[in-house]
C-alpha cells in the first residue's frame, strides 16, 4: 500500500489507510472567528454529494480561552451528532499577520484535539494540495476551486459563507483520497 504521505497527504495514523467506498467525511476550514463545516456523503468513487455546510462563529470581543472553549464545545457537538469516518483539516500556511496565524493555530490545535478525542481518523492538507487535488492546479483562485465543487457535488449555487465552501471542498479532498487508496491496495 502506497504511504498517504507520498500522495501529499498527512495520517493521523489512526486507520486514514483503511478504505471504505460508504464515507461520510467532515472538512473543517479552521479559523478563530469563523471556521467552516462541510460534509459530504460517498457511496462509490464516482458519487459525492453535499448535505450540509455551516460556520461555527466567535464573537471578536471575547477573550481567547472563550473563543477556543466555543470552538471546542460546538465542534465537539457537532461531531458527536454527525459520526464522520474521517475528518479533513486544513493545515496552516505562513502569513503575513503573525497575530492572526498564531489565532488560527490556537485554534486548529483544538480543533485538532477535539477531533482526536473521538477517535475520527485524520488527514491535513495545505492549500496547495487541496487546489491540486480539486482542480489540478496548485495555483487556482477562489471562483476556480468553487466551479469544481458546483460540478463535482452537483450544487445549483456556489455554497456559502467561503469558509464553508472551503470546508466542503476540504471533504471532497478527503474523498477524493480515499478514491486514491482504493486503487493503490
């Protein structure tokens, strides 16, 4: 079996290597103020859909510890009611604001953790390998990566807020993965 790594992803090591043609899959678009939800459903390689796609918010006033505490217990909700068999993470990139990314990183480790306590099977991917992976450009925009969804999920509208858009084509990436894996075994 081909590494997940080789195939620019990243394991958890609990069980990503282990395909299942009937998936339900969370992506997650970690953020401190808005962070986006996006699940799809896979009963084969060639069938994805959409069923739901949210925003978990924080209000800008609130200390951090509150606003990580928020995420923490409507992530850990949310997981408990969906019972994803894998969940798709965004792994962080450097940016320019350094206040901003240390705020995202606070909470993608507890997005990271709250995942972890229901033993969900993990994958990351970087920007550059979601875009990759979904458009097959590494370097495609925004309204590039949202056309590929609407044909890939069969949507009638682009979904919205972006960070939800963002999460489900974190799904999609995970699916797509797994469709990878299947071939590899």
């Amino acid at each position: 079996m081909q590494d997940p790594k080789q195939q620019g992803c990243q394991s958890s090591g609990i069980g990503v290597e282990t395909y299942n043609p009937r998936m339900r899959i969370l992506g997650i678009d970690p953020g401190l103020a808005t962070i986006g939800l996006g699940v799809i459903e896979s009963d084969s390689p060639s069938d994805l859909r959409a069923s739901d796609w949210l925003t978990i918010t924080t209000p800008a006033g609130l200390p951090l510890q509150d606003r990580l505490g928020e995420i923490r217990k409507d992530l850990d909700v949310f997981v408990r009611d969906l019972r994803p068999d894998l969940v798709v993470i965004e792994r962080l990139f450097f940016a320019t604001n350094a206040k901003s990314a240390l705020d995202v990183a606070h909470a993608r480790g507890v997005i990271l953790l709250t995942v972890a306590e229901h033993h969900i099977p993990i994958l990351e991917a970087t920007p550059l390998q979601l875009k990759l992976g979904i458009t097959g450009d590494g370097k495609a925009d925004k309204l590039q990566m949202q056309t590929m969804l609407l044909h890939m999920l069969q949507l009638q509208e682009i979904p919205k807020p972006d960070d939800a858009a963002d999460a489900l084509a974190l799904a999609v990436y995970g699916a797509l993965q797994q469709n990878a894996l299947a071939y590899t075994m």
